[in-house]
C-alpha cells in the first residue's frame, strides 16, 4: 500500500538501501529532508500541502508518519543537525589545539554566511518563527543549540580558561549574534565572527599557540622587519 | 465613508486628537499597532484576515492604506521603531560615560529577555522569518539594527576606543546572539549579555571608570573587608 506514495512528483531517485522498495523508512527521510530544506528557506509557517508536494509525499502518508506538522518540524531538525554538527565541529581525529578547535566553528560560520542562500543558524531561526518555548521544535532547537555550547565548553575545559562555562555561553552568543548579523545585512562577515570569538578567548587564556596564523598579527622576528630593527635604530 | 472602519471591534479607544475621527491617521495608527505586536507575537506570517481582525479595521480600510501586507510589514516595525529605542538607548540628556551608555543598552536588555513574553529583537526576528533581504520589511529592519549599531559606534568613539567600528559590530553581534540566547532557552540572561560587552569594551579600551558599579568587581579598601584585611593577617 505505501508503495503508492513513491508515485508522481519524485524528481531525485531514492539510494539504493538493502529496504524494501516501500519501506516508510525511505518516505520518512524524503519528507524530512525536504520539509527541513523548505523549512530552513521558507519559514516553518509553509503549509503541509506544500510541503507533501515538495516531498513528492502524500498527506496521507505524511499523517501516517507524524501526529502533525509540528512533529515534522521537530523531526526534520533532528535530522539536520547531525550534518550541520559535521559542517561545523572539527572531528575527534582533528588533533589541533582546543584555541583551534574552537576557531574552527567561526571560520565555517564565516564561510557558511558568505552563501547568498544562508538563512541563519536553523536551530535559532526555529524558535525565533515557532515564538512558543514548549512547541516540540523549539525543545529540539534547544536541544542542538546546547550541544554547540557543550562542544565549546569541553574545548574550553581542555584549554584550561579561566571559566569554561561563561566562556561556552559567550562563544554561542557571538555564534549566533554573527548568524543574525549575515541575515540582517544579507552579506558576508568579512572575518568578525572569527576576530570577536578570538577576542574572547584571549580574554579567558586559551592563548594563541607560537606557530598560529589566526587573526592577530604575530611579532615578527628583528632581523625580518621591514625597514630593519628599529629598537637598534 | 472612512468613519464606517472605526465601527464594530474597536476594544481600546482612541486618544483624543485634534483630527477629526474619521482621519485615515487613527486607522493606520491602529492597525499598524496591532500588526507590530501580532506579528512580534505570532510571527509574519500571520493572515490579513487575522491582522484586520484584532486591529477593528476592515480589510477594505487595510488596502487603502498600503498596497500589500508587505508593506503592513515594513510600516509597523517603523512605528514600532521609536519606542523600542527609547526601551534600549540611553537619552541625550543621560551624561554618563560611553562606557556606561553602552552597557545601559545591555542592562536593558537583560530587564526585557526576563519577560515571559520577550521573542528577541523584533528587528531580527522580521528579517529571519522573511528570509528575503530585498523585502520591504528586512530593509526596515536592517536600518533599525544599523541605528543601534551607529550608537554604540558614536559611544565608542567618544570613549576613545582603538576600533570604534569593529567595536560597534561586536557589540550587536553580543546583543542579537544575547538576544537569541533568551529565545532559544526561554530564559533571562542572567548577566552575560552585560559580562560580555563589558569584556569587549575593556579590550577596545573603554576603560571602567573609578565609581563604576558594574559587572566586575572592584577592589574594597583595607579597612572594609570581611574579616579583616588579609594582607596583614
């Protein structure tokens, strides 16, 4: 019977899964990737026929899945996450210095803003449209935003500052302050995502390594300076 | 003709003008009212029926006045504007510091995300959910966000500070991802907004004057610490 919902409007073949043809499993990521995509360009507000449609998902299918929509918005954060998680967070096998690790965020952020199609952070931009604290797609934002603090905290921890968990609290804040900056001015960041986050750190003593090219200039060795060494001038 | 929109779902009365009552000027006065806290509420997205419904205007009045809700959209978060300022910045006639100017905007802030009903900046949350740049409403809103951003640049370079432009983007960077920070965990701030703008301003050299009472603790003379002074003890 479900067979009946592949039908029609799929315009992008399915990967070849050891599943059945018709297995929901297939419909339930295909509704979801699309709801999160027309979510994230939309607005959470996009109606089900629309979405169904864009899902090549019949309503009826759609219901058999989720109770409602606001499940689908839910659901379709949980599914995004773990690949904005890999945009974002350096892997466990990324060896660098937790200062590093941490920079890393910022410079994707700087790169990710730089696309004419970023709309945000879409756990922010979640709650910001869905407005009550207790629909379940606010709780899933909630919950993705806290793993991003968590990520900073631990580095920080590693990194020995001073406070760990106000410094985890500060670097999301400016994460998402830099978001909502890119969003409001519809441009790049041009670097002062990375510069106030390494302010920050700075500031906690998670200190720039010797061998380090981020944003503050390096002194520079006497006999390399341009116009000799002026303290022997 | 007009006189025929006040009638029926009017709830608040209207203040007494010297314009005569059937003055186009009430009317988008009310509705525009109705619409900036509807759409801070609930979101953009909600429908012209709605809208005309909880301002008493019909929606015959509503089209007279502006050509689309678009504009409905821009016109309200212009109105809107005046007051959320006045909430935030400090008045001319205020003679602090800079430094206390700026970090007024932050206490504010701190007062507002403590309100149940607080749904982060309205400025932001208008250009997130349009998701389009080139809308009528995220224009106004970029306009608005870059008022504030001129304060605290004009603060900043009163107060001397190295930087006075990237000075003012870190500080609306603080204040919208403070701001989402109160959204996403439907929680007060608890102080980080104001901790963190007072670090950025102690960097870019806005120093803390002698009398100041803010986030940082200042030293206690000898003779009025707890249990004596310790470096004698």
């Amino acid at each position: 019977m479900q067979g009946a919902t592949y039908a029609g409007v799929m315009t992008t073949p399915l990967p070849s899964t050891p599943v059945p043809p018709a297995a929901p499993t297939g419909t339930r990521d295909r509704l979801l990737d699309a709801a999160a995509d027309l979510f994230y360009r939309e607005g959470v507000g996009v109606g089900v026929e629309a979405l169904c449609r864009a899902a090549g998902v019949s309503k009826r299918s759609m219901y058999q899945l989720f109770a409602s929509k606001d499940e689908v918005v839910a659901a379709s954060l949980d599914r995004v996450a773990p690949r904005y998680r890999t945009a974002l967070i350096p892997s466990e096998e990324d060896h660098r210095s937790p200062r590093e690790r941490i920079l890393h965020v910022f410079e994707r952020l700087e790169a990710l803003s730089a696309s004419p199609d970023f709309r945000g952070c879409p756990f922010v931009a979640t709650a910001i449209e869905l407005k009550s604290p207790r629909h379940p797609g606010s709780l899933v934002a909630r919950r993705h935003k806290d793993a991003l603090t968590s990520f900073f905290r631990q580095e920080a921890e590693h990194g020995g500052a001073t406070d760990p968990t106000l410094l985890a609290q500060q670097l999301t804040i400016v994460y998402d302050g830099a978001s909502s900056r890119a969003v409001v001015q519809a441009d790049a960041l041009h670097g002062v995502a990375v510069t106030t986050a390494a302010a920050l750190l700075d500031l906690a003593g998670l200190s720039r390594p010797a061998h380090s090219t981020d944003d503050a200039p390096q002194p520079i060795p006497a006999g390399q300076r341009p116009g000799g060494d002026r303290t022997h001038g």
